[in-house]
C-alpha cells in the first residue's frame, strides 16, 4: 500500500489449504488476507498482550477461535513467536482448522526450529 492507494496483488492463495505468506514489512500482506478473508479470526502477534499471553502459553492459540469455526484463522507476525508453529500444526490435523500465516522473516523461523528446518 502507497499513499493509501491499494495495488492489485496477483495472489492466488491455495484453495482450502493453509499457508504462509512472507514478505518485507509493509508491502500490504495484513491488508490483503484481511480484504480477502473478511470472515476469519484475526490473530496480531503485534498486539502486546495477545504476545504475552501466548509466547508465555503456544497452546493457548485454540483459545482465540470459537469451537466448531470452519472459515480462515490468519496469524499475523508468526516470526515473532516460532513456538507457535507446532501449536499451529497440532490444531490443523486435530481440528481441521485453515491458517494464513503471514510473516516478514521466515529465516528467524528456520533459527528458532520452526516446522520446516
């Protein structure tokens, strides 16, 4: 986004799978899954007591959706919190849960163990 004026993105996110999508800060990744996911839980890992709660507490993450919620579950900022990513995992075989995680550095997930390093 520039001078408020959102640009087209040619994304074409995979149909009923979940996944990551990474980028520089402020190229508009939390504004595009928000356009294109009206319907989802939001989860923002800037949000200072939503971190706290759960870098202290990973498994606290099915928390935050509602019992039975079949739409989106957008974690934004994952790098901030690595540890996540297995509750992430777990809740996707378990629940059958749809994540978009977007995030600005997947090198710090790879450091911190993330699911794929």
């Amino acid at each position: 986004m520039k001078n408020g004026v959102m640009y087209s993105r040619l994304i074409q996110p995979p149909p009923n799978k979940s996944f990551f999508l990474f980028g520089p800060r402020g190229t508009g990744k939390t504004t595009w899954v928000q356009s294109n996911f009206p319907n989802s839980v939001y989860i923002d890992l800037l949000e200072a007591g939503l971190f706290n709660d759960l870098i202290a507490n990973p498994q606290r993450l099915s928390n935050f959706i509602p019992p039975d919620f079949k739409d989106w579950v957008i974690i934004d900022e994952i790098q901030r919190i690595p540890d996540l990513l297995h509750e992430f995992q777990r809740l996707m075989e378990a629940k059958n849960y749809r994540f978009i995680l977007t995030g600005s550095s997947p090198p710090k997930l790879k450091r911190k163990g993330g699911i794929w390093a």
